[in-house]
C-alpha cells in the first residue's frame, strides 16, 4: 500500500476484507455525528457492521451532542437494567481506586492518587458488560 502513497494506517488494513465504501452523504454524516476526520470515518465505516453505523447515526439524530449514548440505554425493556448495571460497576470501580489509592498513600506516593484514574471508564464499561450478559443469559 506505500508503493501507492496510501498511510499507513491504510496498509494496515485488509482492503478485500472491507465492505464497499459508503456514498459521500452517509460517510458526511457519520463525520459529523463522530466529529472524526473523513479518511478515519472511511475505515471506520468500511470495517464495521452497518446496524452499529446506523445505531451511531440515529443516536446523533436523536441526541444532538458528540457525547452520545446507544440508542437502545433509553429503551424501556433494557433501561433499568442498564441503569443498575452502570451503578454496581462504578461502585466496584470506586472500591477498587479506595483500595488502589491507599495502596499507594501506604509507600509515600499519594500524588500518584486520583478521584477517577485514566481508564477508570473502560473498566466500568467491561464490568456493565459482564453484568448485562449475566441478565441476557437468565
């Protein structure tokens, strides 16, 4: 792909693999609901499935903002669910940095501690994850 002045983060990918580009119009719009630039908004949209596109796009419709949430969080047979799985996971995410941050007062290093450390929404997200396929699955 370098041979063709393409970047690299095109010669990474596997073009055959990829599904046909979007129209301008669709890929405009996921920019806009995404606020990435065109050419990451390109393979961004070739490398995933359209139902996550279309769910990014109606979430933009729907919402207005650039934070947006999936649609399916204000869908009343899986709201409350969603809500209690998002509140059990920050508390274990709150246990965890209490017990992370004493850790780290106990050696003379409590600069090092934090509220809410970088990736603490990660691990969140994982653990609502969790608890949402143990729900699906009863």
């Amino acid at each position: 792909m370098e041979e063709l002045g393409l970047p690299d983060q095109v010669a990474r990918h596997n073009i055959k693999a990829m599904k046909p580009v979007p129209r301008a119009d669709v890929l405009k719009r996921l920019r806009e609901a995404t606020g990435m630039g065109w050419l990451q908004t390109k393979l961004f949209f070739t490398g995933r499935s359209d139902d996550l596109c279309e769910r990014i796009l109606r979430a933009h419709q729907e919402q207005g903002s650039q934070t947006l949430h999936d649609p399916i969080e204000d869908d009343s047979q899986f709201k409350d669910q969603i809500v209690k799985a998002r509140i059990a996971a920050e508390q274990n995410q709150k246990a965890w940095i209490s017990e992370r941050n004493q850790k780290l007062r106990d050696p003379g290093q409590g600069h090092l501690a934090r509220e809410w450390p970088l990736g603490s929404c990660h691990r969140i997200w994982n653990l609502m994850k969790d608890d949402l396929k143990l729900w699906a699955a009863a």
